[in-house]
C-alpha cells in the first residue's frame, strides 16, 4: 500500500486524524482479502472487489464511509475501471435524503412523509441494479402527491450538495464583464484544458475516462461543460457517462445506457421491471442549472430538452435566465 501517499492526498482532502486512520484501515484490509486470493490491489479486477463487498455485506461490516475510503485509494492509484464501480454505488445515497429535505421546505413535512415513508436507499454496497425500484417507488408517490410544475421544482435542485463556492469564479467574472457569451465561451475553454490534462495524466474525471476523441467531441460542442445562450435561454448537454464507449456505441439502447449517469436510475435502461419516469430527469437537470444559479445569484427554472430515460441518446437542457 502506498501508505504514505494516501496519507497526504487525505490532508488534500482536510480529513481529520480519525478518519485517516479509519480510511487506511479500510484499504489495508481489502489488501489483505486480495492476498489470501493471490490478488494485489494493482491485479484485482472489478469482479474481485464485488466479492470483497460482497463478502463485507454478508459479515454486516459494510459501511458508506469504507466504501468512499477504498473508492479514494484505487483513483490515487489509477485503478480507474474500480474507481468508477465504486463512484457508481457510492454516489447514490445521497441524493434521496436531499429530495425529502428539499420536499419538505417546498411543500411540508406531511408531503414528505406520504412520499418518501418506506422508501430507503438499499444498503451500502448494494449494486446498480438494487437503486432503481427504489427510484421507481419514489417517483410513483412523487407524482401522484405534487402537480408536475412542484414535482419538477422539488427534484431540480441542488440535490448532489455541490459547493456553490465552486462556481465563484464564473460568478465573478460575469459581474466583472456582464456579459455572459464570454463566461459560457471561458467555462468551455477551461473545461476542455481541464479534460486534457486528465487525458494526458491517465486520470478519471470525476467517473469518466478521457481519451482523444472525448476531447475533441467535448471541444466541438461548447454546450458540453458549458452551454449555448439563445434568446434568454442558455442550453446545456450533459457529457455521456461512459464517453468513450458512448462515441463507439451503435446500438441505440447501449448509447442510452452509456449516455446516462444517474445512479439511481441508469441499470433501468437495460431491463427490470422499474420502468422509471422521465420526469426524474429534472434532478439531472437541478445539477445542471446550479451554475447559473450562482452566476446569477438566483435559482433559475429549467426545462428538460431530452433524457435517457425519455428514449434519446443524450441528456439536454434548457435554463431560463432571469431578466
């Protein structure tokens, strides 16, 4: 284990003692499972770290925070294809708790309780495929309860609890410049420097692999990271999950699936029984909008253009600037 590495890239993170040495202890001991299997955490394959998991959710020893201290240590060391495995699972818990919350300063506690009362997350560790009948369920009671312009309010916010501190920088600029072509055409430019740098580096953004092409598709198109303003509305196109595989892609379905990132929604593409509402899409689109709610210190209405889970192949908004 490159112990000492971890242990510095943590403080990056201003993780406190506790959790350090919880988060050393979690990666020590899937080194020692990987062993005894003739494995290193440099050899293991994603299949090997779904029977660690497995293997913890059995002993009732799985925990959100062990997951997160793994997910750490294999991006630190370029195992990326485990990396995203665990982003995919990882990140999914957060976003229902954010809903209720957001439920409940909208429309009240007692719709909170007839919407999300018996609806749970799965258990940490639980794969992709155990997220959407829950989603499914949610969404059923959403939408009976809200009328479709509050069940939209509710899911569009800021539901994956990003900073808003990180977009002062474009906030910035535009009340420098009052000129918001010119900050869209910056966050662009920044955006694809930034996707190189990860390219040339072999690192995973945030749960995307970055190759040559994604560049260029993502240069060509500056509704990607950024967005295209129209009138007084700007658009914005979501980078596919799975971009390399999304620009190999042929088949219709398969550019779906790759097209998508909601982890609470995106093993539905592929089958079940959890035929899962379009208008979920908007919780996609609160994440996407939440630039703009900074730059213009207002939360902004948006509209869902296209969706996965609505049959396109790709993910589209349109967010309406304030006069």
């Amino acid at each position: 284990m490159r112990e000492k590495e971890f242990r510095d890239y943590m403080k990056k993170l201003s993780l406190d003692s506790r959790r350090m040495e919880s988060a050393v202890k979690s990666v020590q001991a899937f080194e020692r499972h990987l062993r005894v299997n003739g494995k290193s955490i440099k050899s293991a394959s994603v299949e090997d770290l779904k029977g660690y998991i497995s293997l913890l959710m059995a002993e009732k020893r799985c925990s959100q925070e062990g997951l997160l201290d793994i997910a750490r240590y294999v991006r630190l060391v370029k195992m990326n294809d485990l990396f995203v495995y665990l982003a995919s699972i990882v990140g999914a818990r957060t976003v229902l708790p954010s809903i209720s919350e957001r439920l409940v300063a909208i429309v009240g506690e007692e719709a909170r309780r007839r919407v999300f009362d018996g609806v749970e997350a799965p258990q940490p560790g639980s794969p992709p495929e155990a997220f959407p009948p829950v989603t499914k369920r949610m969404m059923e009671r959403l939408e009976a309860e809200l009328t479709p312009e509050t069940c939209r309010r509710v899911l569009a916010g800021n539901n994956h609890l990003v900073p808003r501190e990180s977009f002062n920088d474009q906030r910035e600029m535009y009340l420098r410049t009052r000129d918001i072509d010119e900050v869209l055409k910056d966050m662009h430019n920044k955006g694809v420097k930034e996707l190189e740098e990860y390219m040339v580096e072999g690192k995973i953004w945030w749960e995307q692999k970055i190759t040559p092409r994604v560049v260029e598709f993502v240069r060509n198109n500056q509704e990607i990271l950024a967005g295209v303003r129209d009138g007084d509305k700007i658009y914005t196109t979501k980078i596919p999950y799975a971009p390399d595989d999304y620009l190999g892609e042929t088949d219709p379905l398969m550019r779906r699936y790759y097209a998508c990132h909601c982890p609470l929604a995106r093993a539905s593409i592929l089958g079940g029984d959890a035929k899962i509402s379009p208008t979920w899409c908007y919780c996609s689109g609160g994440y996407h909008k939440l630039p703009f709610d900074v730059i213009f210190d207002k939360e902004l209405e948006v509209e869902v253009l296209e969706s996965a889970l609505a049959g396109d192949d790709r993910c589209r908004f349109a967010v309406k600037m304030p006069q």
